[in-house]
C-alpha cells in the first residue's frame, strides 16, 4: 500500500513543476501585457502632448507671417485692440462705480455705510485679475521670446 501511494506521490510531484511553470509563466505574460498596454499609453499621451505643441507652433508662426507681411499701421492697430477694449471696459465699470458713489452722496446718504457695498472684495477681484492678466501676459511674452 505504502508502495502504491509513494509511486503516486512520485508521479504527481513529477509533474508539479510543469503545472508551476506554467502558471508563472501565465502570471509572467499578463505583467508583460500590462507593461506593454502602459507602455501604449504612454506614447499615445506623449504623441498628442507633441501634436498640441506643433499646433501652438503652427498658430505662433501664422500669426507672426501675418504681422510680418502687414502694413506698420495694421500691426499697431492689431496691437491696440486688447488694450483699447479692456481700458472701455474698465472705464464703463469704473464709471458706474463712481456714479453710484455721487447718487449715494446727492441723496444724503452716508458713504461710510454704503461703499463697502459699492466697492466689494468681487471688485478686488476683478480689477486685480485684470492688472495681473496684463502684467503676466507681458511677462510670458518676454518669456517665449
């Protein structure tokens, strides 16, 4: 009995190494297969993050072809609008700001009262986003050339 229970035990654990390496083997090729997915990903990332680059490169160069081919007085022109549309624009809200102050004060009332809700913390930030856009777009520009 012991005799036939060893050859068993012998034949299986014969084999235990073919069914060991097999699943290793398994396990070996889906981290490969992961890997490899990453690996698609990843250039997939890196190929789109190039083709943004080269499209921003592709609008930089257009618009610097344009402003080399016009006339001096179109390229001042095309300079001036952001300014020129920002300055109305803060003039038409500095505006208003100020005519609500002088309505307050002709109507007798206190201005101590009523400017904080005149002149906000979201009127802060307005004109504070709007200072830093100009000062940063500057800077960026000084940057990239």
């Amino acid at each position: 009995m012991f005799g036939l229970i060893g050859s068993l035990l012998g034949f299986a654990s014969s084999g235990l190494p073919a069914v060991l390496d097999h699943f290793k083997q398994k396990s070996n090729q889906k981290h490969e297969l992961a890997v490899m997915e990453m690996a698609a990903k990843h250039k997939i990332t890196v190929a789109k993050a190039r083709a943004d680059e080269a499209e921003i490169s592709g609008v930089y160069q257009h618009s610097q072809t344009i402003q080399n081919n016009a006339s001096k007085w179109i390229v001042n022109l095309s300079g001036l609008v952001r300014p020129t549309v920002t300055f109305a624009i803060l003039g038409l809200y500095l505006t208003a700001k100020t005519l609500a102050v002088v309505q307050i004060y002709q109507n007798g009332g206190d201005l101590h009262e009523f400017l904080p809700e005149i002149y906000s913390d979201t009127d802060v930030g307005i004109l504070s986003s709007v200072v830093c856009f100009w000062f940063s777009s500057r800077a960026i520009e000084k940057m990239r050339k």
